[in-house]
C-alpha cells in the first residue's frame, strides 16, 4: 500500500507564543495515542528521517515521564517532559529540548474523529515567550515534524499500529 505525503498545517498565533500544528490521519484516535505512547513505536516515527532514537525513559501514564535521545552522524540531541494527562482523545505533556533547558513547552495534543477510520490532530504548544516561539519555528521544526508524520503514515499503513 502506497501513502501520500501530507503536510502538516502549523502556524504561529500573531498575538501568543502558541504554535498550532493540524494534520489529518488514515486512522483511528486509539492507533494514535499508542503511536505517541507506546516507546517503541514512538521511537520509529519521531524525528526527520535519518535520525535514530533511543528511549531513555518512558512511564506513559498521567504523572510519568520521558526522555529520549535523537542520533545523527555522532551527534546527539536530547528531549525530556512529563505526560500529565493521557485519555482517549488527548495528551498533554510538557516538552524540553535539553540543548534549550530554560524553554519548556506546554503541548496539547488531541484526537478528533473524522469517521470513516480517519482522526485530525490538533496539536498546540504553548511557550514562554513569543521569542522562543519564533526561535522554534526558525529551527526548521517543520521537517521534523513532516518527516516524522510520513514515518508514522507508513507505519499505519503496513498495520504496525
């Protein structure tokens, strides 16, 4: 089976530090969350390609806490937060990339069903100032963040979620 690249819609609020991601999926909510919390299957799809991770920590579960490591040609960059909230349709968690510690982001992740086996998700991130906002999005998060969700378009399309 053959996926079609779609690209995430992501736009910075002009008046907050909020940057909004929207991306529509061939599946469910539930394949969704398991593909957010479930380490193994996380650690194949995040990232821009090339980029091997390792879990460090996972305890996917309201109050847990993660960390994991991404790898490239000997260099490595490393991610933390707590999972506050995980239901059925929703995540949020606190995010950190460990080369930024003072920048800790407040994310909102939620699944909304689109029937017909297809979920839009609508993710939100909230950081401290409209500096570090643009500082994101200067990063050239949006290939990461592409990349990443064609990994995981795949992943759903083989049946491995």
């Amino acid at each position: 089976m053959t996926t079609q690249h779609v690209e995430a819609a992501i736009e910075a609020d002009p008046n907050l530090p909020i940057i909004r991601i929207t991306r529509d999926f061939n599946a469910t909510a539930a394949q969704l969350i398991k593909a957010h919390t479930d380490p193994e299957l996380f650690a194949k799809w995040v990232g821009p390609d090339g980029m091997d991770t390792r879990i460090v920590v996972w305890d996917a579960r309201n109050g847990g806490e993660w960390r994991y490591v991404a790898g490239r040609d000997g260099e490595e960059y490393g991610f933390r937060g707590c999972f506050h909230t995980i239901s059925d349709d929703r995540i949020v968690q606190t995010f950190t990339f460990e080369g930024m510690p003072d920048d800790v982001s407040l994310e909102s992740l939620r699944f909304e069903d689109l029937g017909d086996g297809r979920t839009r998700l609508h993710a939100q991130s909230l950081v401290d100032s409209i500096e570090s906002r643009d500082a994101w999005l200067a990063s050239g998060m949006e290939v990461g963040v592409d990349q990443g969700y064609a990994k995981l378009d795949s992943l759903l399309a083989a049946g491995a979620i």
